[in-house]
C-alpha cells in the first residue's frame, strides 16, 4: 500500500472501502491497512481508525514517539478531518431551523453510546459520551443530498449515528439506513476527504486531499474508492 505521504515521523494513507483499519476478531478478519502498511514499514503504528466501510485518509504513525505526539494531536483536536456523504433526502430543508454560521455549517449534537444488546449498533443516548458534528450541504437532489462534515469529537459511528438521528442516514449503510436506502448504493457513501495539521516535529502546515466524484444525482457515485 503506497502512502501518499511518506516522511521519517509519520505516513499518510488513502484506505479503501471494505477494509478494516485494524484486525478485527477471528482469522477471516486479519487483514487490514495496518498490517498491509506494517509489511512495508515495520516501524509504523495506528493512531486513529476509519470504520471498515469508510474510506478515506487516515495517518500512521513511524515509531512510538511519533504515535505519542500525533495522538496528542487528535486528543486536543488539532486534526482537521473533513468528509463527504451522501445522505438520504434533503437536510437543508429539514434542518432550516437550525442556526447556522459564517460559513453555512450546521452543528448536530448527541451523546453517543454503544447499544449493547445490538452491538456494533451505536444510538443516541442521555447517558453517552458528548459528541458533536458539523455539516454543510453541498448539493441537493431529489433523492439524496451530498454532504460535508467535520466531526468535533471522534465517537465510533459518530457521523452515521449523527446523520440518522436527524432523519438523513447515509446511503449504502448497512448499520443504520433502511434496506431502501441501504440499496442505493453497493458501498456505503462515506469518504474521509481532507486531513490538515502541523507535523509534530518539524512544525511544518500539512493538508492532504483525496476527492471523489460523487453526486446527489443518481448513480451517487462513479469511482471506485
């Protein structure tokens, strides 16, 4: 797996849909970015996940000092993450009565917590950990709407969870869209698109991207990530 960064402290990688970030459970669920990327750099180590169905760009870390300071820089939200989605129906139009900023973006806030009894299954819960999630849409269909988000916090599912709490789950979602929505699309339509952050040891701005061609307009997506 080529990253699409490469420096002596830190790799920057673009993971496909379907895999997962880590091993999971059981000898069908070995493979995975990190031991993909750990045969080629033996050094490198994970400091943040993508959910197995999410692709996009995730950082590993050269070493455990380097695994130190760049989870530092996740824990004090020093990483700019931001995502696309394509989302059922149209939040703008649901959501006109949330305020919004300078910028257009809208805030969704919902402790999340994981649902035992259904696990992986995350919901929104009074007694879950505080999480909060910005969007904005970015073009809007009959069908479907295509979406940017900036998740604040990092919560497990967070953006699924958030998205589907307001009446918009994500397309292609086997986890929370209905099996209508489920079928519109054969992957589900989440996409970690920018990082931004200063190395942590050369204080060098970094910012990364790795677009996708997707649209609010059927097909909804037309590349392969």
């Amino acid at each position: 797996m080529t990253p699409i960064h490469e420096d002596a402290y830190l790799l920057v990688l673009e993971k496909p849909n379907g895999l997962l970030s880590v091993p999971g459970r059981g000898p069908d669920k070995q493979d995975c970015l990190s031991k993909r990327v750990q045969a080629l750099y033996p050094d490198a180590l994970i400091v943040h996940r993508l959910d197995q169905d999410t692709s996009g760009l995730l950082i590993m870390a050269r070493g455990i000092e380097a695994q130190r300071r760049l989870s530092k820089l996740f824990e004090i939200r020093q990483v700019q993450k931001r995502y696309v989605a394509v989302v059922a129906g149209q939040p703008e139009r649901t959501q006109a009565q949330v305020p919004t900023d300078e910028q257009g973006w809208r805030s969704i806030d919902g402790p999340i917590w994981l649902d035992w009894e259904r696990r992986p299954l995350h919901i929104i819960h009074p007694n879950g950990k505080a999480s909060r999630s910005h969007w904005r849409t970015l073009q809007t269909g009959d069908q479907a709407s295509l979406i940017e988000l900036e998740p604040v916090t990092g919560r497990t599912h967070q953006l699924r969870v958030h998205l589907q709490s307001i009446g918009h789950p994500m397309l292609g979602d086997s986890l929370y869209a209905p099996p209508d929505i489920q079928a519109l699309s054969p992957r589900l339509l989440l996409h970690a698109q920018e990082l931004a952050f200063v190395h942590p040891f050369t204080d060098q701005a970094l910012a990364f991207q790795a677009p996708v061609n997707w649209s609010a307009m059927a097909p909804f997506s037309t590349t392969g990530h």
